[in-house]
C-alpha cells in the first residue's frame, strides 16, 4: 500500500494520545491511554508504543512518518529528551531512536506549541500564509475550565477575569506583531475556546498598543485542531 499516512502522538504527563493522520491533514483514527510517566523510562515507552499500536494495527504498512509531541525540554535533532518535570521517567532518553528501532519509519519530535504551530500552517487556520504566529494559551494550573464555564453562566467576576486575561493577551500580541509582522495570528491551545467570545476585544485593543501601523490588518483566528492540536502537530513534523 502506498505510505501516505502519518501518525501524531501527544505525550504528556497523565496521558498519551496518539493518531492516524492523512496527506491532508485529516484524524482517521485517534486514541488515548495513560501515560506511565513516573515509572521506568521503558515503561513510559511501551505506552507511547502501545497508542502507535491501536492508530496503526497494521504495523509500518501505509505510514510514511511518526511524528511526537514530546514535554520538553528536548532536543528536537537528535529526538532525545532532556530533562522535562511532567515525565520524569525520561532523562536525556534517546526517544526517536527507541520509536525508530521499533518501527522502521521517519520519526520527528518537537515540542507542542512547534509543532501545533506546523500543523496550524499547513493544514489549519493558517493556511496559505507564509509568516504565521501561532499562540497556545493554556489553563496554567487547571483552574482556567472552572473560570470558563462561570462565565458561559453569566458569572460578572469569571467575565472580568476574561477580560483582563484578554487585555494580557492584547498587550503581548502587539509586541509580537511589532517584533515578526505576521500576515495571520492563530490562537490555539486549552483556553482559547474561552477567549473566542474576546476576540473582538483584541483585535479592538492590538493597534493601541502596537507601533506597527497595519495591526489592524493582521486578522486572529481560533486554531482548527483544538484538542488535537498535538496529533496533528505531531503528523506535522513528518508530512
């Protein structure tokens, strides 16, 4: 069969999920398991291994890649990982060897926002431009769901907080639009389901903090792969 799938694996510290993903950036087929993060480094691998197993049960056969979403800090030129606090069964761990021995295929690893960044431009939001800015803006210590759904409620304080949170955001957008003049700014990640309802609020806000003359111009646009991001950042890497 011709190889003309890839396969993304998200690894972080409770789980793995891993992903058959095509030439156009479309999940065939996902799954996710635990991940055995504070076990034996091989114990940790046998999971990644194991998701691979469940998106691709037909071993190597039609994959072209194997691309993962790894925590850093990492290497991403040689696929070792260094040193990273949510998965502490890896220390300076050959992973792209390890997942090369077993399956004889191209294997890429990167860290989440760059290769959700990869895959956002190629098949994503960002599409068709050539100098995208890719933010992840995530829940920090798991509180950020609980602000989100007091404010779907109509809750005042959580809309504050939003709002604030927005005017951050605005404040470190501007200065990244100053500093790369992106044709397009894609907001992916856990919380930017929250931030969607702001967006006007940004975009309103970006040219007052902003030198750049054309930050208006520069439209801001929600991520197409959302929770998927590492999946597809990860079959990214390879295709």
């Amino acid at each position: 069969m011709e190889k003309t799938c890839f396969v993304g694996v998200d690894v972080g510290g409770t789980k793995v999920a891993a992903g058959l993903v095509n030439a156009e950036g479309e999940i065939a087929a996902q799954v996710r398991i635990p991940m055995v993060s504070s076990g034996s480094a091989e114990a940790g691998l046998n999971a990644v291994l194991l998701a691979i197993a469940q998106v691709a049960p037909a071993g190597d056969a039609g994959i072209s890649g194997i691309g993962i979403c790894a925590p850093g800090p990492l290497d991403p030129t040689t696929g070792i990982i260094l040193n990273p606090p949510n998965v502490p069964c890896w220390r300076n761990f050959p992973l792209a060897d390890a997942i090369r021995d077993i399956h004889r295929v191209s294997v890429k690893v990167d860290n989440d926002a760059n290769a959700a960044a990869l895959a956002e431009t190629r098949w994503g939001a960002g599409r068709g431009h050539q100098n995208v800015l890719y933010a992840t803006i995530g829940t920090g210590i798991g509180t950020g769901e609980i602000v989100g759904k007091a404010a779907d409620n109509g809750d005042a304080l959580a809309r504050e907080i939003l709002s604030e949170t927005t005017e951050m955001l605005a404040l470190w957008l501007s200065n990244m639009v100053d500093l790369f003049d992106p044709e397009i700014i894609v907001i992916g990640g856990g919380a930017a389901a929250l931030l969607h309802t702001f967006f006007d609020q940004l975009r309103a806000r970006m040219p007052q903090f902003a030198v750049n003359p054309r930050a208006n111009e520069v439209p801001i646009v929600q991520a197409r792969y959302g929770a998927d991001a590492g999946i597809a950042g990860g079959a990214a890497l390879c295709a």
